[in-house]
C-alpha cells in the first residue's frame, strides 16, 4: 500500500489526488486523527487508518510490511519533532519499504529555525536505517499569494528583506504531484530531491507582477524587524511565532530559498506553475 500521512491537510490532501491518478484507490490508504474529515478518501475508497502523531501507540496499526510512507512534516513547532519520531519509529517497527518525507530545500545547508525540525527528521530517518527518500520543499507559492487581498488593499507587500532578494517558490500542487510521482514510481529509494520553482523571482519582480494583474500599482516596501512584527500581531499572528517570520525573512534574504535546481520538474515531467498563472489563480479565487 502506499500510505499518505497529513493527508487532511492542505499538501496531503493534493498529494492523495494525484495519487488516484497513478494507482488504483484499493493500493492507497491515509493516516488521519480525525477520520471524519477524510471524506475524500473514503468516499474514493481509499482505506482510512487512524493514528495521532502525538499519541506513539496510536501507531501502531499505521503502517505494514512494505507499505511506501509519505510522512508530511507536522505544522507544529516545538512538538513536531517528537511526532515525527513517533512516526519513523512506527514505520521501522512495521518494516515499510520506503519512507518518504518532506524536508526543507536546503536540508542541512539552511540556517533557519524552521530548518531545524526538518534537519533533526532526516538525520532520524537516515539512522532508522529504513529505505528514505527526502523531498527538500522550498517556499509555497502560496505563502504570498493567499496574502493577495491584504496586499491589494495595502498596495504594498511588506517583509524585512531586501527587494531584490529572490525565492524560487512552487505551489503547492506542484510539491503535492512530485510526491505523488515518487510513492507510485521506481528508484526513488535513498534519493534526496531540493525541489523548487524552475525560475527564481525577487519580492519587487512579484510586486510588479501584482501590479500587472492588479490593474494597480503595488510595491515591495522593506521595513525594520520591529516593524514588521509589530504589523504581523495586529494581523493577529500569535506572539511566539514572529521571531519565526523574521528569521525567515533573514533566510530568504540570504537566498536560501532561492535555489533552482530542475529536480521538481524532472519529477513532475513538467514545467512548475510559473508565479503569474499562479497569482492569476489566486486572484481568481479571491473573487478580484
Ligand atoms: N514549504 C512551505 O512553504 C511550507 C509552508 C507551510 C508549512 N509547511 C510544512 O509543510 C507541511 C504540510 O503543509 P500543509 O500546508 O499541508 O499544512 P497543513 O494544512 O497544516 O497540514 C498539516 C497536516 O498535519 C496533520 N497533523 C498535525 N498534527 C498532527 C498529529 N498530532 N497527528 C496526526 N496528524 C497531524 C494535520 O492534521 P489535521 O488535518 O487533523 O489538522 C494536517 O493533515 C506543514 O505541516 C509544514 O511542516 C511548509
């Protein structure tokens, strides 16, 4: 079986459609904590298990002999790490064939605090000595764009890092359909894959986009630190996670997130959704 973990979030819930593209329903199953909201799933005819990464014994009937595990990193800080761990033990326990996990793009390389979680995973799974194949994420596109009707009615996007600092982002689509492409394909065992957007594009490329589809004129407007954070509470992001965002920004600033590598359309056997189609999407959805 190939089993998806997460697979009622935003990212599994993709990476489970493309599945059904790839296999047939009855050699693919979810993990989920709440198996009411796997509906989808279900109603395919996919098998549902039920586990909570924070409860180890509820794993125990997660995975089996030869099963290809996606495990979806957690949206947790602090307690992911944990649950990751309660996951790779469990998948060792049942002996799968493949555990596939999605990292960070970068992997050991980034500096960043999100980065840690996923570095302390890998090095987990190497040392479990399972089969593994890392899927390095980079940046959703869609950490911008969902941002799209706050940035309209500013005019502005705002950040702490320099305009012309660059990210290659892909969707979440595209992320969802290359994991998609390993659990279902060959060869993909002990593989390491830094995925990201074909083309790399920097915050005043993106405000100018926006403008282009805007209809308006948007800017990239670099504040302070403090700024910033101040402006991320009043959008009611809780106290604990704004050092977070702008040590990203940090990272992004950097140019951690700017990698271009070609592994996710060599995966996906496509070209990634280039940023304008997905702004276009967005505003579609949005109503503008
Ligand atoms: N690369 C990027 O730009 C980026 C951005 C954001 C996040 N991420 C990472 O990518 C992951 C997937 O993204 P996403 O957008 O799909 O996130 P998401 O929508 O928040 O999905 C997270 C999934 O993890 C599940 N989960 C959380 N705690 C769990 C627990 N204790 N036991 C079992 N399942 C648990 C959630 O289950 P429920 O549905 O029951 O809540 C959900 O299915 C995130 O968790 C995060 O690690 C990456």
């Amino acid at each position: 079986m190939i089993v998806v973990t997460g697979a009622t979030g935003q990212l599994g819930r993709l990476v489970v459609r493309h599945l059904l593209e790839l296999v047939p329903a009855d050699q693919l199953a979810v993990v989920v904590r709440d198996r009411a909201r796997a509906t989808h799933p279900a109603e395919h005819g996919i098998t549902v298990r039920t586990a909570d990464h924070d409860i180890p014994e509820s794993l125990i009937d997660a995975f089996q002999p030869g099963d290809r595990v996606l495990l979806v990193s957690g949206n947790q800080l602090g307690r992911r790490l944990a649950q990751h761990d309660a996951v790779i033990q469990a998948a060792k326990t049942a002996d799968v064939a493949l555990l596939a996990y999605t990292s960070i793009l970068g992997g050991p390389a980034t500096r960043f605090v999100i980065a840690d979680d996923h570095q302390a995973t890998e090095h987990a799974i190497e040392q479990s000595g399972l089969p593994f194949t890392f899927l390095r994420n980079g940046w959703y596109t869609e950490n911008y764009t969902t941002q799209l009707p706050h940035v309209l009615a500013r005019g502005t996007v705002i950040g702490t890092a320099d305009g012309h600092s660059r990210l290659a982002t892909a969707t979440r689509d595209d992320y969802a359909a290359a994991a998609a492409a390993v659990l279902a394909g060959t060869g993909h065992e002990n593989m390491t894959y830094e995925l990201s957007g074909d083309r790399s594009w920097s915050l005043h490329e993106y405000a100018a986009e926006l403008s282009r589809h805007a209809g308006e004129n948007i800017t990239y407007q670099q504040v302070s630190a403090v700024d910033y954070q101040r402006m991320l509470s009043a959008a009611g992001l809780p106290d604990a996670m704004l050092p977070v965002f702008v040590d990203t920004e940090d990272a992004i600033a950097r140019g951690e997130l700017a990698t271009v590598t070609g592994d996710l359309s060599r995966l996906i056997d496509r070209p990634t959704t280039p940023l304008p189609a997905a702004i276009k999407t967005q505003l579609a959805t949005a109503g503008q």
